[in-house]
C-alpha cells in the first residue's frame, strides 16, 4: 500500500467494474448494457449547437432533464435530482441517510457497489442473508433501525421483491428510510414509484444506463419526497454542484421523452429473455426467474468460472462472481436476438466438449 494514503484511504474497497475491454471484438454481455443505441430523439437533440455551448457550465439544478423526468412520472419537480450516473445518487443517498447511529442494510448477495460505498463513507453495515432460493423476505429487515437498501430486481439474480412488501417496510417504521434501487425495473418489475406521494420515506433510484441505453451519458436519478430529495442537494452541493454535464443533460432529457423507443427497445429485451431462458433450460441449465435485463443461470455439467472462461476464450463476455453461494452461476445480460443465438450455440458447443 502507497505510503501516500491516508488511514481512510487505506481502509477503501474499490468497486470492480465489469471488463470493458477495448482490444478484440467481444459479443459483450457483461454489464447490463443495452444492445440497442440511444433514442432517435437523444442523436437529435445532440446537435452542434449543443456542443457549442460546451465552454459554459452545465446548469446545476439540471432543470431541462428534472422537467422531463417528473412529467414521465407523474411528478413534481421537487420530486426529483439527477446525478453522474445512479451510482453517484446512492453515494448521496448514504451520505444523507446514514452515518454515527444509523447504518445501512442490504442484502448478501446484491449490487456490488453498496459495499464500496459503506467503506467510502465509514458506515456500518448489516449485511442480511437472502434466503436458501436467493428470495428476498422483507420480515428480515423489519427491526433493522438504520437505513435500508434494496435492488429491485436484485443483482445480480433478477428476483422481484413485491410492492406490497416494500410497503409494508415502509409502513412499519416511518422514521426510517428506504431506498429501492430499481435500476432494472423496466424490464418487467412492479415499481414503487407510485408510492412516493404516500410515503415520504421513500426513495426510488432509477438509471437511464440500462433501459433508456445512456450507459455512457451517466445519467441516473431518484424520485422522493420532497423532504428526501432536498436531504440529497444538501449533499450534491457539498460534493459537484455541476455533476451532470450539457450533453448528458439534453440526452437525458431526449430519452425520456422517447416513449415509443423505449417501449420498442425494453419489449425486444423481455422477448430476447424469455428465448434465451428457454433455450439455456433445453441444455440442462437452471435459470433463476428474472425481471431484469440479464439473467442469472449454472449449468449442470460446467462449473461458472470454467464457462465463463471458455466463453471468454471464444469472443463471449459474462460475467462471473467467485463469490459463496453464486459460484456456480453465471451473470448473462440479455442483448439482441442474434447476440443470444451465438451466446447459446458456443455454450451447446462447449457442453458437447465436457
Ligand atoms: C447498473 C446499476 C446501477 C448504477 O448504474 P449507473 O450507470 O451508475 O446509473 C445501480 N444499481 C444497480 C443495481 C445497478 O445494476
């Protein structure tokens, strides 16, 4: 370790991203990115005049992309905050709702990142086993006083939790916050977004970099009371003020506004889903039930680290956790029709090799 660290430094753990590699030509289904471009509306609205305005800053209170976003929803705008990517709305989120005396929940196997964060931030966390079949039962969370994160779907398994059990955690301590991190809920999910006006405990974090294919606009946001959403500016104004960029902001703002794409594009992943699902059982797989844009499956004859070497080896990216309890599985994200058929006639054909 550099002896330029501080203590807290020391004490980080760093998120490792999913490769995104730039020397060969992978069919890419390893980060839950869309396979399809961004809206007609968002290449249009990236004009020149855009990119000439690039020598100002971007306007701090994001209002074009907020407008939007609330209008989608259903919302006002002091419903809503935007940020460099979701992730950077979770960091404000923890940052806001934990610290001394308040910790963070979340489950064992869920998003990576909660944890860096935890780090980041010096919090406590309650890491909460889910149960034998990887289902989420919120009566575990029930007495936990701190706050509460959930990815709904989860990742990386795609399991659902239901509204009505989100409601009931929200129900059962009002003084207590709870963030759904609903990052794949276009996908097929029930959202809590109708939630918001009766609960003011509430936080939905959304993210245009999987459904609405901004990945790398960095476009996240998250919807809440107004109370919980001027908890989180408190913070972004300690933080970058500036954080979500001109062009990422009129993309934003485009993608929204792209209804019919988004129905076209989201509709395609959910067939391309339910195809692949298919298949990979016909090869003997076992594949967990998934609302989300990849999905979650272990082979009965290949371990999941070996697969998704061999897969690697020949021009396919998942992704692999050598982790307890998921080490067999393999992480697929679901792509376009012709990037599945290739994904399952490699796996048929190293099936064949076992
Ligand atoms: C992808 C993802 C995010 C963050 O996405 P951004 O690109 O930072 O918006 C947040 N939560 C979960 C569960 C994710 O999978």
């Amino acid at each position: 370790m550099s002896k330029f660290l501080s203590k807290e430094a020391s004490r980080l753990a760093p998120y490792t991203p999913g490769e995104q590699p730039t020397d060969a030509q992978y069919i890419k289904l390893n980060t839950n990115e869309s396979p399809f471009p961004p809206a007609p509306k968002v290449v249009k609205a990236l004009s020149r005049a855009e990119v000439l305005k690039l020598n100002l800053y971007s306007d701090p209170t994001c209002g074009r992309l907020v407008e939007a976003i609330a209008k989608r929803y259903e919302l006002q705008s002091e419903n809503v905050i935007t940020g460099n990517g979701s992730d950077e709305i979770l960091a404000f989120a923890f940052r806001a709702f934990c610290g001394e005396g308040k910790g963070l929940a979340y489950a064992d196997i869920t998003y990576g990142f909660y944890k860096s964060q935890v780090a980041l931030f010096g919090l406590d966390a309650k890491v909460i086993p889910l149960r034998e079949d990887f289902t989420l039962n919120v009566d575990d969370y029930m007495d936990f006083p701190g706050t509460i994160v959930i990815a709904n779907p989860n990742a990386p398994t795609g399991m659902t939790v239901s509204r009505v059990d989100i409601q009931r955690l929200l129900e059962a301590d009002p003084d207590r916050v709870v963030i759904v991190d609903e990052a794949y809920v276009d996908f097929g999910a029930e959202s809590c977004v109708p939630l918001i006006y009766r609960y003011d405990n509430l936080l939905v974090v959304q993210t245009m970099s999987k459904s609405r294919s901004l990945a790398g606009g960095r476009v996240g946001f998250a919807l809440g009371s107004p109370e919980l959403i001027s908890a989180l500016n408190r913070v972004k104004y300690s933080f970058n003020p500036y954080n979500v960029g001109r062009l990422s902001i009129v993309a934003g703002a485009a993608a929204v506004e792209d209804e019919d794409y988004f129905q076209t594009c989201t509709a395609a992943i959910r067939n391309n889903r339910k195809w692949t699902v298919r298949e990979l059982e016909a090869l003997g797989f076992t594949v967990l039930p998934s609302q989300a844009n990849f999905i979650f499956a272990k082979s009965d004859k290949l371990p999941g680290g070996e697969l998704y070497q061999k897969l690697k080896e020949n021009g396919i990216l998942v992704r692999w956790f050598d982790a307890d309890r998921i080490r067999d599985y393999i992480r697929i994200t679901i792509g376009s029709l012709e990037q599945m058929a290739a994904l399952v006639d490699e796996i048929a054909r190293l099936l064949e090799e076992v």
